[in-house]
C-alpha cells in the first residue's frame, strides 16, 4: 500500500488530500518533526534532505509535493481532477499548481525561517519583511484571479486547488493574514470546508 | 505561431530550450530586463508579476516556466523528453522536474536578490551565506544521484535536465561554483553541449 511520510502544518498535507479526495488507500507515517529524528539515517533513506513530505510506493521514493500530486493523478485515475491533458484548460491548471509551489512558497518558507524555526540569534526582520510585502502582491492578484470563481481553474475543483490550499492553511497557521481579500478567504472557507481537507489536517 | 516572451539568462532559456529540442517553431520577442519595462502595462497583460518566462499560444498566456514546460510537452508530441505517464520512471522524473524549480531556485534567487538585484544597502550577507550554504548541500546531492549516470533520470535526457541545466547555467553566471563536485560538473558539460542548449542561450 501507498506509504506517506507525513508531519503536522508539512506539504504532506497536500499528499494525504489529495488521497481523501480520491478514495485512494494509503497508510500514514507521522514522522517526529525534530532535526534530531529528521536528520537520522532512517529519515534520510526517505528524504535525503530530512524533509517531508515523502512517499514510498512499492519502493518507489518520491519527495517533492508538486511531483508526488502529479505522479497520484497519474498512477490513480485522478483525472477528473485535472483538465484533459495538452488543452488550454491543462495549461492554466499546471500554472497555478506550479505558481501555489515556486512562486507562493519561497516567501512563506522565509517567513517561517526567520520568525519560527532558526535560533533567534539569527533571525532577520527585514527578510520577514520583504516575503510579507511579496505575499501581499500575491494574494491581491489571487482575489483578482479568484473574482466570481469557486475554484481557481473556474467552477471545478481540481489538484491546484490542493496546492494553493495548503499555502493559506499555512499562511493561517503562522498569522500571515489574507482576512482582507475576500475573494481569497471566501476560496480558503470553501477549500477548508471539504471532508476530505479535514481528514487530511487531523492531527 | 507559439510567442515567447524572452529575456536573457532567466528562466525562459528553459521554454527555448526545450522547443529547439523539439523542434517546434516559434516566435521569440526578447523584453526588455528592467522594471520600468517589466512593470509597464503591456508588459503586465502578459505577466501579472512583471516578470519572465511568459508565453502566449493562441490566446492563451502562461507564466511559470515549469507549467510551460509541462503544457508544451503535452502538446507538441514532447513524450520522448519524458517517461511513460504513470510510471516509476515518470514519478523520478517529475521529483527532479519540481525539484529543480521548488528546490534549487529558491536559494539561487536569493542570492540574485542579495548580490546584484537590490540596491546595495538593502542586500544582507547573512542571506547570501546561507543560500550558499543549502546550495552546496543540494550540489552534493545531485553529484551523489549523477553517479555513473549521463543524465538525472539515467540514460536518456528529459525534459527534468533542462529544468536543472537552466539552474546550472545560472550559478556559473552568478559565480556559485559547482566544479568541486566532479559528476555534476561534467553532466553540466553535457547539457551545454547540446545544440539546443547553445541556441536557446545565444544573446
């Protein structure tokens, strides 16, 4: 069975939501998020950089959270949630999956650098700053993007809906605020509000 | 025809790149690298972030390099630059195709940032050093994974290489030296070799 190396407010969430959203079985390792156990030599047989999140699928390892979503939808019938491959509608859903990773996660992942996970000693303001300043043009162009849609491909909801999601869960989670854009906290109560969302960031 | 919007030593080598391989025709318009350029309405219509890679095919217009990639190769018969659909194989090569963009390019843009783009009392060393820092660690691995291998996903070149040549190719312009890792460098050597390669990087 699909094994998922997962951690709690991790990218593995993005993994085990899209697996409730498609019904495929899988069975969770919560891995203990600490440098000590994700720098063990049992943690980086499945990740070599000590991250998650990773699977491992009938030996296959995998380790990035935009490969492993497009891999699923590939091995699982996951096609009805993605557009019918090589049409402009596929163009426009690779680019937001793309966009929620490369373009959204940097700031975020210096935000949560520099305001939570390195020693206070080395923490510096003025980056936090900046990615704050970047996430702001991004959630403004979001809500622009998002204007009289549920979803961000249009009216369906597809696999990029699982990657930005995750974006604003944590967003939310490390009090990034995207309160006054309503387009986008309208999309993230909507995201949020599905079983399988909520299966996936059960602790 | 297909348009792409061009600029010199950024990610849209990657869509050049990958359509001399193809050989897919296309119309190339190189912008101009500034931010009065970049933030000019006519340039926004095209990339709501003013920035690059942009490509307009047919009215519809796409903006992240590995999206674009993606959707050309969906397109235009690319599926030899790509494993079969569903595979393990496919699985590596879609790790290594996000890892070269969610990965590698976030430490590299930090540097640009901090070395040359900002003005100068704005940059931060500290950020510089610690990019540098993790770029080694994933210099390391890659060397590690190019071990008696031509290319990232083993004998046959893919699309994933041109994703991580591009990075490649930036750190020799930025100065982050990889020739300590004797793999890497030579597969480095490999893909620059490549005619494609030499015409997507022609000023």
């Amino acid at each position: 069975m699909l094994k998922v190396y997962h951690a709690p407010n991790t990218r593995s969430i993005r993994v085990l939501w899209l697996l409730e959203e498609l019904g495929v079985p899988y069975d969770k390792e919560t891995v203990e998020f600490n440098p000590a156990y994700l720098q063990s030599p049992k943690h980086l047989a499945i990740h070599p950089l000590g991250k998650v999140p990773a699977i491992d699928d009938e030996g296959l390892i995998l380790n990035e959270s935009g490969a492993i979503v497009q891999y699923i939808l590939a091995k699982h019938a996951g096609s009805h949630l993605e557009p019918k491959l090589g049409t402009p509608a596929y163009g426009k859903y690779l680019q937001w999956l793309h966009f929620a990773e490369a373009t959204v996660m940097p700031p975020i992942g210096q935000i949560v650098q520099h305001s939570f996970r390195k020693p206070k000693e080395e923490r510096i303001p003025a980056v936090v700053d900046d990615a704050k300043a970047t996430l702001a043009k991004l959630f403004k162009l979001l809500d622009h993007e998002l204007e009289g849609r549920d979803y961000i491909c249009g009216e369906t909801f597809t696999a990029a809906d699982i990657m930005l999601g995750y974006d604003l869960n944590l967003c939310k989670l490390i009090q990034v605020s995207f309160d006054e854009y309503p387009n986008l906290s309208a999309y993230f109560e909507r995201l949020s509000a599905r079983p399988a969302f909520k299966r996936a960031t059960v602790k």
